[in-house]
C-alpha cells in the first residue's frame, strides 16, 4: 500500500502543476494538519481513495470550512484496508485556540484512545501534527513534542510515525526520515510517499 502523506506547505507539483496521473499508484491520502481545505478538498476531488486528516495547530477553519470529501480521524483509529491509522492532531499549546494541549491534556486524549487501540489489537500508523517530546521536534514551546507520543511508540511500536509541524524551513537539522527503535518517524512536510 503506497500512503501520501502531507503536512505544513501545499505542494506545488500536486495543486498548481496537478495532474491526475500524479495520484496514480496511491491507496490513501494522509494530511498531517496546517493544510488549506480547499487544498485537500481539491484533491479529493480527483483521488478514488479516502483522504484522512488531523489538525494542525493552525486549523481553526476547519470548524467553519471543513475539507469537502475528506475524513477526520484526529482522536480516533482509522482502518482501512486492514492498516489501523491512530490519529492525533494538534501541538502544544503555547496560547489560545483550538488544537493546542499540555503535555497532560494530550496524554489523557491518549488514555481515552486506549479501548479503541485495544480492540483494535495496536496500530500501524501513528498520525499527529506535532512530533514526539525529542524525536525531531523543537527546543522552543511551540514545536516541543509529546511525552505521550514517545510512550505509544514504546508501548505499541507501530511500523511508521507520520507527523509534521517542523518545517525544512526553519534552519534546524531537518530531518525526513529516521529510525526510533522498531518505528519509521517520518516528517510530512509538504509531501512524502510512504509504503507499507
């Protein structure tokens, strides 16, 4: 199964220079938050498979204009195809607005998750907007990662981690692509494929 993922920057190659053979070969279209919907709507549009998001920190238009044709599953685990998605939007919260949590908010939107990732029997994708607490994630408040995030990657080892919020943009040893124990940690800026 090839998996587009998506995150931060909308792609030129894929919304200015679209063509629908671009698409060609993928299962499933995953956004990492901080996207236009009308990006995601767009391409939704033309794609035959789902398009699953999360939300950014910056997706507070979502509530009012939410990506047409496209799925939510920040909170849930997604299936699709016998690959169990978990969904996890937001960063931490460094002022007002939605999609911002404390480490402890967002570890107990993690317990809630629990049952469902139980029966379930684990995941494969972990899917959030902000990365881990130390796995490519940022010194500073805002790009911080989460506790929470590093003890589902102990716990449930799933075989990617899709985040993106970090961008190749602001200077830091960016990083697409790298190992933590038995899980791929991929960044989404913009756009990567990835293959299970």
């Amino acid at each position: 199964m090839k998996i587009l993922v998506l995150a931060d920057k909308e792609s030129p190659w894929l919304w200015d220079y679209f063509d629908k053979s671009k698409l060609e070969g993928i299962d499933l279209i995953l956004s990492c938050g901080d996207l236009n919907p009308n990006y995601l709507s767009f391409l939704a549009t033309f794609f035959q498979g789902p398009v699953l998001y999360v939300h950014g920190n910056h997706d507070s238009c979502y509530k009012d204009t939410p990506p047409e044709g496209c799925v939510c599953i920040d909170g849930k685990v997604y299936e699709y195809k016998g690959v169990r998605i978990l969904g996890l939007g937001g960063s931490m919260r460094y002022k007002d607005g939605p999609h911002q949590y404390t480490d402890r908010q967002m570890r107990r939107r993690v317990f809630k998750l629990f049952w469902q990732i139980r029966r379930k029997k684990g995941f494969d994708i972990l899917a959030s907007h902000s990365p881990a607490w130390q796995l490519g994630d940022g010194e500073d408040l805002p790009h911080k990662g989460f506790k929470s995030f590093r003890y589902l990657l102990d716990k449930y080892a799933p075989r990617y981690f899709v985040h993106g919020h970090v961008h190749m943009s602001y200077g830091r040893s960016f990083k697409r692509q790298y190992q933590y124990q038995d899980t791929t940690v991929i960044n989404a800026y913009e756009r990567h494929i990835i293959e299970l």
